[in-house]
C-alpha cells in the first residue's frame, strides 16, 4: 500500500512533464511552420523581382528602334533609299541585322503588307535570298536553303543568265522575283532579332 502511494504521485510528475514537453514541441514546430511559409512567400518575392529584372534587362527587348516595325520577336527596317544587293546587304549588317529572311506565308503577307502601305521603289525591294553560289539553289545569306518561297509564276527565270538575286517584286504584288543583284534602285528590307540593339554599329 505504501508502495502505490508513493507511485501514484510519481507517475502524475511524469505526465506532466510529458505533457509540457509535448506542448513545446507543438509550439516549435508552429514556428517552424510560420516561418517555412515567410520564407517560401519571401522566395516567392524574390524570384518574381528576378524574373522583372530580367525582362527589363534582357537585349531581346520588345521595342524596335525609331524607324522599324515589330513582327513577333523581331525588328524589320523598310529603306528608304535604293542600293544594289551587296550594298543592302552590308547595309543590313552595319544595322547588326540581315537582308530580310522569310521563313513562312504569315511572314511573308505581314512583309507584303508593309511594303503595300509604304513600298516607294519602282521594282520593289530586295530580299537575302540568292543563288550567286550555284545556279538554281536558291539560299538566304546564313546559307540556310529556301524553305517557303512565293515565286511569281514563271520566276525565277534568271532572264540572260544575270538574275541571281531575290526581290518582292512591286509589279506583281510584291510576288518574289530574281533579278540583277547590281540593280541599284531597288529599296530593301533589314532583319533583326535583338530589339533596341538593331542600331547601325558607328552610332
């Protein structure tokens, strides 16, 4: 008898501390809890102010310079005087850009369209398409071969064996057309992809 006396007040003692143990553990892990979501939400936070910073850093910007136009990603630049195509070619160069590649009909009407509104040559503009290389085998200046083409019916014709570069022909609704690459009274059409960086290299 005496023996459970002195037990029952020992097992109350260990109870309680079991029980205040356990209760510090539930507070703690209430805080661990409270502060993983602060963290995830201030991650959260940084990662949102990393992904801004990058898009407003980033040299593929939205904007074109004063002069082009946007389609999708890219800048166009529709000139204003004429050259031959090895001079709109370097040119386009100078501007870190390229003779105008087309690379699917949604494309190409969009380009159509521009020239239809502004277009001020007599026998359009020039395009980077050549076949200078090989007769008939057709390529843009990255040597990457013509995939889409909207050839004037009969072109290209390489009329006297002299038609070696590639034109939006305005006689035809600015359907393609080869001819002379030293026609210097053609305008041109200046390609490139990196947005506010499509300026002439001297600026």
């Amino acid at each position: 008898m005496f023996f459970s006396v002195i037990l029952f007040p020992c097992c109350i003692s260990m109870i309680e501390a079991l029980t205040y143990d356990i209760s510090k553990e539930k507070a703690m892990i209430s805080e661990i809890r409270s502060m993983s979501v602060s963290m995830h939400s201030l991650l959260e936070s940084l990662e949102n102010k990393i992904n801004d910073n990058s898009r407003e850093c980033s040299p593929n910007e939205n904007k074109c310079p004063d002069g082009s136009k946007k389609y999708k990603d890219h800048c166009y630049f529709f000139s204003p005087d004429g050259k031959t195509w090895h001079d709109a070619a370097k040119q386009c160069k100078n501007m870190r850009g390229y003779l105008v590649k087309i690379t699917d009909s949604a494309e190409n009407s969009w380009v159509v369209d521009m020239l239809n509104k502004s277009d001020r040559f007599y026998h359009g503009s020039w395009m980077g398409m050549t076949d200078l290389n090989k007769e008939g085998d057709w390529r843009w200046e990255d040597d990457s071969s013509v995939r889409f083409s909207n050839w004037s019916p009969n072109q290209p014709d390489d009329n006297n064996n002299r038609e070696d570069c590639g034109h939006f022909w305005s006689l035809h609704h600015y359907e393609w057309n080869d001819a002379p690459c030293n026609l210097d009274n053609m305008g041109y059409i200046c390609e490139c992809s990196h947005g506010l960086n499509c300026r002439p290299v001297d600026e």
